[in-house]
C-alpha cells in the first residue's frame, strides 16, 4: 500500500512558487490499523515554524513524500499533536490513537505575503481531492473522520461512498471564544465519557485543558448516533 501512495504523490510533484514544499505526502498508518483514517486541513509551514520548514526542504524527494513518518515524537498535525483530536475521539468512538491514521486533507501549504500561514483554497484544494480520490481507492478506509470545513469537502467531492464523521476544526483561536463560556465541571456531569478520559488521559490536556474538554464534548455530541467497530 505505501509503496502506490509514494507513486500518486511522486505523479503530481509541482515546480510551484506558491506551494512551500513541491511535494504532497501520503497519510500515517500504522502497522496495526484499525481503519480509521483522521484528517485534519493542512500543515502550518509559515515563517514561525522555520525550523520544521528548512528540516523538510533538506530531506528527499521521498523523505518529504514521507514526512509523517519521519518526526520522533510528532507527526507534523498540530490538532493530533497536541492532543486536541487523539483526546476527543477516546471518548467519541474509544479509538486507540497508536492505531489511527492520521494525514490532512490539504496536501500543500503555502504562505501569505507576510509570511504567515496562508488558508488553502483553489487549485490546491484541486489537486488534493484528485489525490484523495485515487488515495481512497488503495486505502479503503472503514471510516473518515474529517476536522475542519475543508477537509470535510475535500473528502465529499472524491465522490467516496464510505462512511465519514465531520467535526469541527479544533482551532485554538474559536475555541477559546466559546469554551470558556461553559463550566468544566457542568459538562464533565453532562458527558461522563469525556470525564472519564479526563480521568485517565490527562496527559493529552495539559495544555488549553478547557478547549480540548470542550471539543471533546463537541465530539460525543455529534458522533451519539455512531457505533464505531474495531
């Protein structure tokens, strides 16, 4: 399987002057799957995150085709790094986050005129549905779960038929606007899934705790009607 998502990705390299790193790169899957697939919008590769951006533009051709699997601790997926994603879907689905594979729908990133992370849209947008349609066809995923607006429409308009769950995207930013307006208490009593992951995956919450219970709430809330099966 990895070999044929080298292959796609090797097929629509671009010469851009506006994509930071000229090649997509395929999805994390870890040797023991579990058949969900995890997306998320697409790498920050600003100016603040220079380090990250030089490691890449350094590597190969097919070390960067295969950069999720070449960081120690981190993937290079800011809402599954940070426990934001891996948090909320223990109590969601009761998903093993060692078991999940994890990519973003968008497959380049690009910078604004100031340097900062500029959203993706248009012929990126484009070209990465192209390759998560024929991604899809290999991989056979037994579910989607999409975080963010983007990823969900990427992921629609492959035309895949198989089952997808659409979060929103924990951005730190919009959540913050509104997490805070809950008491954490109050909704660890109204979700008893998501006060026992607290309980035992604080780890994961060290950091803006009151978000990532929050969005995990998020997550319960939408997923109630889903029954996930290993």
């Amino acid at each position: 399987m990895k070999n044929a998502l080298i292959e796609i990705c090797n097929r629509y390299r671009q010469n851009s002057k506006t994509a930071i790193v000229n090649e997509p790169y395929i999805p994390f899957i870890p040797e023991k799957w579990n058949g969900v697939l995890v997306l998320a919008e697409s790498q920050n590769l600003s100016k603040t995150n220079n380090e990250y951006v030089n490691r890449l533009l350094s590597m190969s051709v097919l070390d960067r085709i295969q950069r999720l699997y070449q960081e120690p601790r981190t993937l290079g997926i800011q809402p599954w790094d940070d426990g934001s994603l891996k948090f909320a879907l223990k109590p969601a689905l009761g998903l093993n986050s060692g078991e999940t594979a994890v990519c973003n729908s968008v497959l380049w990133s690009q910078q604004n005129k100031n340097g900062a992370n500029k959203n993706p849209s248009g012929q990126i947008n484009q070209q990465s549905t192209i390759i998560w349609t024929e991604f899809l066809e290999i991989i056979k995923p037994k579910l989607i779960i999409t975080a963010g607006k983007i990823a969900q429409t990427i992921i629609l308009e492959t035309k895949w038929k198989g089952k997808q769950l659409n979060l929103r995207l924990p951005s730190k930013m919009a959540l913050s606007r509104i997490s805070n307006m809950f008491d954490e208490q109050d909704l660890l009593n109204k979700y008893p899934d998501v006060k026992d992951a607290v309980t035992n995956y604080s780890g994961w919450i060290k950091t803006f705790r009151q978000n990532k219970i929050f969005y995990a709430c998020h997550a319960v809330s939408i997923n109630k009607n889903y029954k996930y099966e290993n």
